[in-house]
C-alpha cells in the first residue's frame, strides 16, 4: 500500500518562496544577463580590374564591390571613409559560385570496393566529420551554395544545421536527404544479404505504389530535406540496373511529385533515359539531372515547360575516366562509357534548343574541391563563358530557390563573392583557381600575394 499520511508540504510558503524568487531574478536579468551592444559592422571594399555581376553576360571593368556586414551595399563607387580595401589587380569578381547537384558527405575512394566498404563501416557521426571536411574544400574552392541531392542517414541535414549555426564551415547548403526511388533500383542498397544489412523503406526513400511513395516523401520532409530527389531512371554507379530504363511508375512520380509541391518542396530527377526523363516531366518534375540519354524531342519538352537540365559533365568525365583505369566493376564500366559518350551531344543539342541549364558536378563522385573544372567543361562542349558563368550563378540560384539572396552581384544581395585571376571571359579556367573567396561577408580564402 501506499502511505497517506505523510506531512504534505505548505503549498502557500512554496508559491510565497517561487514568486519572490522569480521578481528576484526578473529584476537582477537587465544587469546581469544583458549582452554587450554589437558592434557596428566592418564595411570592406573588394576592388579588381573586372567584375562580371551575372545580371548579363556583360564583363565591366574597374570595380567595387562595397560590403557592409553579410550584404552587399553597392557595386561600383568610391571606397567610404575608413572601410577596409582589398585590392586584387589584376582579377574578375563573381558571384560566389552555385552547384546544384553535390554529394558533399561522401567522396568516392580509390575503387568501387573501397567505397562501398566504407559506407558500411562508417558510423553517421563519423561520416558528417568527412562531409564537414569536404564542406569546407568546397567552399574554398568558390562554391558558396550547394544543393546537396542525396545521403544517407540524414548526415547532409545534419551537417547543414551545423552549418547553419557556426558550429562548422562550409557553403550554403539544400539538402534532399535520403533520394526516392524503387526497391532494386539506383537508390536502393547494394545486394547485400538481406540477413546481414536490413532492407531499405520508405523512411530510407525506398518505396512501392502511390501510397508508400507519398511516405517515403513525407518522411525526408519530416527530418530537413529542402528539396526532394527522386531516380526516375537507372543509374551509372549501381551494379544491378540498366542505366536507361525508368524506375518509378507514372503514379508514382506523380505522388511524390505532388507531395513534395504542396510542401512547397521542388523535384529533381536523376535521369539518364529519354523514356524516364519523359515521363518525369510530364509528373511536373522541376529538374532533370545528367540527362545523359535525353532526345531533342525531350529537351523541346523541357523548354516548353520550364524544366532544367543540370548536365553534370564533370561527372561523365570522372566516371569515364575511372572506368578506363579499373575503378569500377564491368558492368559499372560498361555504363560510365556508354553514358560519357552521348552526353557531349546531348549536351550541344540542349543549348543549341534553349532549354534553361543550370550549373551542376554530381561532386563526389570524384574529389570535392574540383567543382569549377564544370565550367570549362562546358565551354569546351560548346556553352559560350559568359553563359556558364551565369548557368553556375543566377541561373543555379533560381533552380535551387535562393535567387532573392544570392546568384548576382547586386546591392542587397548577400556578401558571397569569389575572385579569380584575370579576365574570365578570356579564360575560363581561372574559375579553378580563386583567389579570394567571401561567404556571408567573412573571407574565408585570400591566396598569398594577394593584397
């Protein structure tokens, strides 16, 4: 039994005691937990011979950018009264740079086996220290935003918070979480034994019919995703499935799809075949990423309903090149070269049509840090400079939804700049090789020998 007959504590002595406690502390708060005023924001001028401000494709020469706090306050104009001077020469100013398609949590090791060994063994925390590491590579090689379309156990939502909160350094990032696709598909686990590492569902994106798809979506939403990936085809990178055939039924993009809308959550689809990628349009996907296999048919659809390519070249190039050394297994192999050798067409068809293009690498898949490589890729397939310049800047940021803040070099805008040697436009390739590097108004890169 229980005891009742316990003395009961005097309830008014203890209300009397909390209230004078509280009028004690309320009174005390102003002088002793009151932070110190903040101080007045450093004003800092970034000047160089060249600025390409990616509201055109125009270069404009002799320029300032005028930096007070995390925003830009003007572009062109002297220099105010005591502010800090950075005076790179001879160097064009951009906009920092935007990739729509990273995987900023893991890199892809030595060989397929390596790799696949090593998302096993990895614990979660361990593996957000790698993304923290790679995050910040990233950022100081000029890539201030990164949508980030795809990884497992939430670690990209975790290291965004991260982020977010100063805990750690690294670019502005849009997370998906985990991507959604079809059991045995490109998104599904390895064949392992199923005994041995359990299954995928619809809370690690792997899902069967309307219903379960809507769930899968649901969840990533529940946990962080900024935005929600699906693989509407087969994938290079996965040992078991076609690279072209689709993976989801028209059902089942249209729920995800739809979902994701009401949320206010925009769908990129990893596609490589013309056959997916149209019935992933038709579902009102917002982008098609690699696209590898695309017909111009398709791409006039794209056009017509406002869809992006996010080309991905970088990644075509790395896996073709990997597959030629022994990387991958043969079936792996085969993919990476059947795919590396339609895309420069495909490529040239898309901006020949008009369809809008925005910059993205599928970074990780080879180092991270070699992001800007992207840029002459393009050019070398046929994208005028200024046009990719813009494809990884405005235009990325209108894809990634963050165009109010970033993309252009604007008064307002928020202070993420990138400068690189010379003029830009004469050489593409300076956008490898930053020498200063600005996000949210700190530098966070200034090459030695630069003022």
């Amino acid at each position: 039994m229980i005891a009742t007959n316990k003395k009961r504590p005097n309830r008014s002595k203890l209300y009397t005691t909390l209230s004078a406690l509280t009028a004690l502390l309320s009174a005390a708060a102003p002088t002793a937990w009151s932070a110190d005023p903040a101080p007045e924001p450093e004003t800092v001028v970034l000047k160089a011979a060249h600025l390409f401000d990616a509201t055109g494709t125009a270069l404009k020469d002799s320029a300032t950018v005028i930096v007070r706090g995390d925003r830009i306050v003007a572009v062109g104009g002297a220099a105010p009264a005591g502010a800090r001077v950075i005076d790179l020469g001879d160097a064009t100013l951009l906009p920092g740079f935007i990739d729509s398609h990273t995987h900023v949590t893991e890199e892809f090791q030595k060989d397929y086996y390596h790799f696949a060994y090593d998302q096993i063994v990895r614990f979660p925390a361990e593996q957000v220290l790698y993304g923290a590491q790679y995050a910040r590579r990233t950022l100081e090689a000029g890539f201030t935003t990164v949508r980030n379309v795809g990884a497992a156990d939430f670690i990209d939502v975790a290291l965004r918070n991260a982020i977010n909160a100063g805990v750690t350094v690294g670019p502005r990032m849009i997370t998906a979480a985990h991507g959604i696709g079809s059991p045995g598909g490109h998104f599904d686990d390895r064949a392992y034994p199923p005994d041995r590492v359990k299954p995928r569902g619809p809370l690690e994106g792997i899902c069967s019919g309307p219903e379960a798809c809507r769930e899968a979506v649901r969840y990533q939403m529940r946990w962080g995703a900024d935005v929600i990936k699906i693989a509407a085809s087969g994938g290079v990178l996965s040992e078991t499935d076609p690279v072209d055939v689709p993976q989801l039924t028209p059902e089942e993009m249209s729920a995800i799809v739809s979902e994701a809308h009401k949320w206010r959550r925009k769908v990129a689809a990893h596609c490589h075949g013309d056959a997916a990628a149209r019935l992933a349009i038709e579902a009102g996907v917002d982008s098609i990423e690699h696209g590898s296999f695309l017909t111009e048919d398709t791409l006039k659809l794209m056009k017509a309903k406002g869809v992006y390519l996010v080309p991905t070249l970088m990644a075509g190039y790395w896996v073709n090149k990997s597959a030629d050394a022994g990387a991958y297994p043969p079936q792996i192999a085969a993919k990476a070269h059947a795919a590396a050798a339609a895309v420069r067409t495909m490529f040239q068809t898309a901006v020949r049509i008009g369809v809008p293009i925005a910059f993205g690498t599928d970074a990780g898949v080879y180092p991270h840090g070699m992001n800007a490589m992207e840029f002459g890729l393009m050019t070398g397939y046929g994208m005028n400079p200024a046009n990719a310049l813009l494809a990884g800047t405005r235009d990325a940021s209108k894809l990634v939804g963050v165009d109010k803040d970033v993309g252009t070099l604007e008064a307002g805008k928020v202070a993420d700049v990138v400068a690189v040697p010379g003029n830009v436009l004469n050489d593409i390739h300076a956008t490898e090789h930053p020498v200063l590097v600005m996000h949210l108004g700190h530098v966070v890169l200034q090459k030695a020998g630069s003022p």
